[in-house]
C-alpha cells in the first residue's frame, strides 16, 4: 500500500512555521523587556538652573529687528 503522504508534510510545514512564528514572537518579546541603564555625564546630571538669561533675551530680540 502506498501512503500519501501530503498530509505528513502539510504537519511538518504548519508545524515549522508555527515555531518560526513563536520564536520571533519570543525574541521580539525579549528585545522590548530589555531594559539598559542610561550612562550619564556629570553635566547631563547636575541641576539645571531654572532662571532665565534676561539681557540673551534682549539681545535675540534686538537681532531679530
């Protein structure tokens, strides 16, 4: 008797693309959840002075006349 045997490698492709499927979900899945600490420099970390610059203001104004 000879069997037929589209159905076994119908399983075989639906099966192997399903873990192909799985594996990239994982590995996206993966990447996302990584989280890297950010290296900061000692100018990006020291406190920002909130007062503003008066006489730069005046003088972009005085440029833009």
């Amino acid at each position: 008797m000879k069997k037929d045997h589209s159905q076994e490698i119908l399983l075989i492709a639906v099966l192997a693309i399903t873990v192909a499927f799985l594996y990239i979900f994982i590995s996206i899945h993966k990447a996302l959840q990584k989280t890297s600490k950010p290296v900061l420099t000692p100018q990006e970390t020291r406190i920002l002075d909130p007062k503003l610059d008066e006489s730069f203001l005046k003088e972009l104004q005085e440029r833009r006349i």
